[in-house]
C-alpha cells in the first residue's frame, strides 16, 4: 500500500483527544504556517499552497472502512514554469491554465485556481505532532481571517487495526472522518 490512512475530526475544542495526547505522549514537532486550499468539484484531489511557496497535490484513493488512504501525487516549489508544475504534479487533471507567462509565484496560482473556478481557502495551522506506536497523530489550531476556527486531530498510519485502537483510546470512536 502507498500512501497513509488518516482518521481526522474537527470542532470547537476536541479536549478530550488532545489532552490524552498532550499529557501522555511527547511531542515530536511543532510548525505554524498558512496553508491556502484550492476547493473544488474532487474532493479525492487536494491542492494545497503551503506558506506561498509550494503547490502540493495529495489525492484520495479510497475509503478503509473509517479511514481513508490517502498518497502524495507531487509537489512543486515556487516560482516555476508552468512545464515544471505539470510535471511535478504528476497525472494531475484539470489543472487550471496558467495564463501568464514566464515563472509563476504563489499569487499567480491562486489566480489561476480561482478563474478556474476553485474555491480559496487560507488558513493558519499551529500543528502539534506525537509519535504514538508505529502511527502518528496531531493536534492543529486552525484560524481564519485572523479569528480561530476550530481545532482538529488526526491520527494516520499503515496499521488498520493499529488505527482502530488509537482511535478508541483517544476517544474518536463514534466521531465521524
């Protein structure tokens, strides 16, 4: 298998999950960044500018019972050519056109994305890790327009059954992905 399954909840404060994973496990990292999403039709293909340098595309393979298996499908730094995008995200279908010539920076993206009729969504995360077993999990703080949004957990992994039992002990079970 490619790719890693995820399990991700989102809500107002989620207390329960994060503070079983901030009092009994020891954080592995910790980042804060604006990531701004490109929404449209696919929700099995995600595009996702992370701080204005870098196009990435993750997709969607399928649903794992309440998991879904998600892969990386490529990630281009920015500036670049439009060649150098299309290559780097590769098989990415219905990429906007890039209309302006020459390198493009993160602007131009999301002009291109919106006049190509995607949503965007920029978000500032401050992402908490935790290595727990074989999986790994994090707490995020999400805010928007400068105003807090909500906070998600997720935990992820190759392990099913693994998964399972992260999720109960953290209290997810019953929460929908």
């Amino acid at each position: 298998m490619t790719g890693r399954l995820e399990f991700r909840v989102f809500g107002p404060r989620l207390g329960r999950p994060r503070a079983a994973l901030l009092w009994n496990h020891a954080e592995t990292g910790r980042s804060e960044r604006v990531d701004t999403y490109f929404v449209g039709l696919d929700a099995a293909r995600s595009f996702k500018l992370r701080d204005g340098h870098t196009l990435e595309l993750k997709r969607m393979r399928r649903d794992i019972g309440d998991y879904q298996l998600w892969e990386p499908a490529g990630q281009c730094e920015l500036p670049a050519a439009r060649a150098e995008i299309v290559k780097a995200l590769q098989g990415a279908r219905n990429l906007p056109p890039f209309f302006r010539p020459g390198r493009l920076d993160g602007r131009a993206i999301a002009l291109a994305f919106n006049g190509a009729g995607y949503r965007t969504v920029p978000l500032r995360k401050c992402r908490f890790r935790f290595d727990i077993g074989s999986c790994q999990a994090e707490i995020t703080r999400i805010a928007r327009h400068g105003r807090p949004a909500c906070w998600t957990v997720a935990i992820e992994g190759r392990d099913v059954d693994e998964l399972r039992w992260w999720r109960s002990t953290l209290g997810l079970r019953g929460r929908p992905n």
